[in-house]
C-alpha cells in the first residue's frame, strides 16, 4: 500500500507498518512520480496549489487524511467513495494558546510596546486588560473548550456561540445581541458556505468600541475590507493569525492598518502539534490495515 506523508517525521511513525511504501511529498510543485498508485495520502500544513489536479490523478484513493482541523481544501475535489478525516485534537493546544498570547498582547499594547524599544523609546502609558473581560468564543468546538481552559484564572466572563444552540452555548443566529457585550471576540469556525463572510461590516459594527477581533479560524471568514475600513476608524483592535488573501501581499492596506497585530498563519505549528499529529496518524493507519472504523471521519458540515 501507498501512501503520501507531508513529512519525515510522519514518515517515520509508518515505515515500521507492515506491507507499506511511505514516500515523503511535502506539499511543493513538483509531487513525486506514482500518484496513481496512491491508497492513502496525508498533505501538508498548507493544501498544495495543484490540489485539484492531484487528487483527480488519484485513481486508487482510499482514505485522505489531513493533519488539519480544515479540510475545506480537498472536499470540492474529493473523488467519490474515498473517506476524507481530519486532526480534530492535533492543533488544539497550539491554537488555545495563540489565541490567549494574541488577546493579551493586543490588549497591553505588546506590539506598540516593542515598536517603542526597537526605537530606543520608554513610551509609558496605561493599557487595556483580560482581567474583568467578556470573551465572546464564535465557533465552540474542541478548540474552543482548550481555549475556554486555558482562560481559566484569567477573571473573564466566557460567552460561548456555535452553529446550533446547546445547554450553555448561543445559536449563532443570536450573535447580534451578544457582541455589543462582548471585550475580545475570538473567531474558531471552520470554513464553510455558511462562515464565509461571517464577519461583515454588520458584525463589526455591532461590536463595541474598543473591543478586539482575534481570528483563528479562517481568513475567508472575515471580510477585510470591512476590516480594515473599521481599524482605520480606530475603533476596534484585531489579532489575525489568518488573512484573505493569504499569504497576505507586500503593500496590502491590512499590513499598515492601525490597531492591528498579524502572525503568518502559525497558530497551530508547534512542536505539540507535530508530536500529536504523527500519533493521530499512526492511530488512523493501525485502524485503516485493520478494517476498524477510523476517528474524525467528515460526514456532514463538520
């Protein structure tokens, strides 16, 4: 059997399984030779740009299995009856974190802060603070739970929002009414029609002065433009570990935007996140050689 590891790392947690050829494809522009041949592939971080054309060449696929929580790159182009799993779990404690560090340094100026020293300036000043805060979660899953837990001693007031309403947890559709209560609005859906654009001008409007957008999500869930036309009112602030477009261009206006604080996409690329990967991936492929059901299978929206 074949499969497509996104690296050496998951590499070496396969080659010990029995009646397997693991080749190494790290999602760059040449794939290797022999993607006809292929059973089981697992991309890269980033989807390959020839995604597409991959996976229509794929004509013994069985099993794609991302090591993302998103998998909104490969489900237009997935053949028929091959089964699509992501990494619910893998990126959890990465992502959490980045989301806290993110709030925290917007809210106490962390970047204006630095600015200040690479400049040789002690620019004293009060900040704002999480202590007392609302933190609006949009999106409550498994990340938002690792969010929630790590905010915990931090003295905020956590509203929860998912798709549908559940004990403890907002409808989305009630939105309207909790962001104007809301300090920090962390953004963890997934990508979806019904996300895309999720973030509009009507959205931002609704959140109060001073508050902060983080997202984590996706950038297609924002839409920039409004974004940006809101930063530079300065009336809210925003943390973005994810752009559209993305990667985000030289001279686009949401670099120079004020009040705003952007990381390359990396809230889940850390070394937790590649120790849980391999171990999910080794999980997946003893339950695949084995007939067992496999976890995180993608039925539905998510």
């Amino acid at each position: 059997m074949k499969i497509w590891a996104p690296s050496q790392a998951i590499v070496d947690v396969l080659t010990d399984l029995p009646d397997v050829e693991c080749v190494m494809y790290d999602g760059g522009p040449r794939p290797p030779e022999g993607a006809e041949d292929v059973e089981v592939w697992i991309p890269s971080l980033m989807p390959p740009r020839q995604t597409p054309e991959i996976l229509g060449r794929m004509a013994k696929l069985r099993l794609l299995q991302t090591v993302t929580a998103g998998v909104d790159a490969y489900r237009p182009h997935l053949p028929e009856g091959v089964i699509l799993c992501n990494a619910r779990g893998v990126h959890e404690a990465g992502t959490a974190e980045w989301a806290v560090g993110a709030m925290i340094a917007v809210l106490r100026d962390f970047p204006a802060f630095a600015d200040a020293q690479r400049h040789g300036h002690w620019s004293y000043h009060h900040t704002g603070v999480l202590a007392d805060a609302t933190v609006l979660i949009v999106g409550y899953g498994s990340i938002g739970q690792a969010l929630e837990r790590r905010l915990d001693g931090f003295e905020v007031n956590v509203v929860r929002v998912a798709r549908t309403a559940r004990e403890g947890v907002h409808g989305q559709e009630e939105l309207p009414a909790l962001l104007p209560g809301a300090d920090v609005v962390v953004l963890l859906v997934p990508s979806t029609s019904g996300t895309t654009g999720l973030v509009d001008a009507a959205f931002l409007a609704a959140m109060k002065d001073g508050a902060v957008l983080v997202n984590a999500s996706r950038g297609t869930v924002v839409d920039t433009g409004a974004l940006v036309a809101e930063l530079e009112r300065g009336r809210i602030r925003a943390a973005l570990d994810v752009t559209d477009p993305e990667p985000l261009p030289d001279g686009h206006p949401l670099w120079a935007a004020p009040g705003v604080f952007i990381t390359p996409h990396v809230a889940g690329s850390t070394p937790a996140s590649v120790r849980r990967a391999g171990k999910l991936v080794r999980s997946q492929m003893l339950r695949y050689l084995s007939g067992e059901p496999l976890n995180n299978v993608i039925t539905g929206i998510y």
